[in-house]
C-alpha cells in the first residue's frame, strides 16, 4: 500500500468514527438530564466529552490497522462490525438524551456491549493490537451500561 493510500485510509477511519461521534452530540445533557436523580458515583458531566474524544480516536486507530493489514475485502465482515457499532453507539445517545427513554436506551446499549464484544474479537483476530486497542471502549460502555440501568432505575 502506498503512502496516499495508507493517508486516506486514515483519514477515512477518522471520519466515520468522528461522524459517529458528532451524530451522538447533537443530543447533549440538557436540564432534562441535569434533573435526573443520580447515583452518588454518576461522573461529573465535563468527564464524558474528554474520555469519548480519547475513545472515538482509538476506535479509529484500531479500524485503520485492520484495514491497513487485511484491506477492505480482507476485513469486510469485522469492519462491517465495526460500522455497525458505531451505528448502536450514535443511536444510544439519541434515544438516552433526545427521546429519554431510559429502558430503551439500556436495551440498546446492552446491544452495543455486545457488538463491542464481538468486534474486539474479530479485530483481535486479525490484529491483536487493534482488538487492544478497542478494550478501553467496552469497559467505557460496561461502566455506562450500569450507570444507565441506574438511572433508570432510580428515575422510573
């Protein structure tokens, strides 16, 4: 692979990830959630933008390597999987933060856990390094997992 390739490649990982991410913070903490009860161990709200720009960019780093190794049809499933996590990561935040539905956001993001799940797998398999790479995400989502559970819990 040559060196514009190995650029754009990057460059497109970057973006789809990012995308995701700007998807998801078009629905930000608003009062709604400001008002929310909360468990005493809930993170202070200027924690998630700089913990979520850390992950986004090991997410798109972890892509870039299996597309770097294994190309496009080399990695067509395990990137499919990854797209599609991306897809249930923006969704979480659009049904957690605009539509507010708690159990419906908990459900999704126990889809998301999974589909993590099974992209480090895939990812591991083909680069172990990219599968690395994406641990520091599913513990995120583990953690945010049971702190929507929580709040749903606690805000019925």
């Amino acid at each position: 692979m040559n060196s514009l390739s190995l650029i754009l490649g990057a460059v497109g990982a970057i973006v789809l990830t990012f995308g995701a991410a700007y998807v998801g913070s078009r629905f930000p903490v608003d009062e709604w959630y400001t008002a929310l009860s909360k468990p005493s161990w809930n993170p202070p709200n200027w924690l998630f933008g700089p913990v979520w720009s850390v992950l986004y960019i090991l997410m798109a780093i972890s892509a870039w390597l299996v597309w770097r190794e294994e190309g496009l049809l080399g990695a067509i499933v395990p990137l499919s999987i990854f797209i599609l996590q991306l897809v249930l990561n923006a969704a979480w935040s659009w049904l957690f933060f605009g539509l507010h539905e708690l159990g419906i956001a908990f459900v999704e993001i126990v889809t998301l856990w999974v589909a993590i799940v099974v992209n480090i797998t895939l990812f591991w398999r083909l680069k172990p390094i990219s599968g690395i790479l994406l641990i520091p995400y599913l513990l995120w989502v583990t953690f945010a997992s049971v702190l929507n559970y929580t709040l749903w819990r606690l805000n019925r």
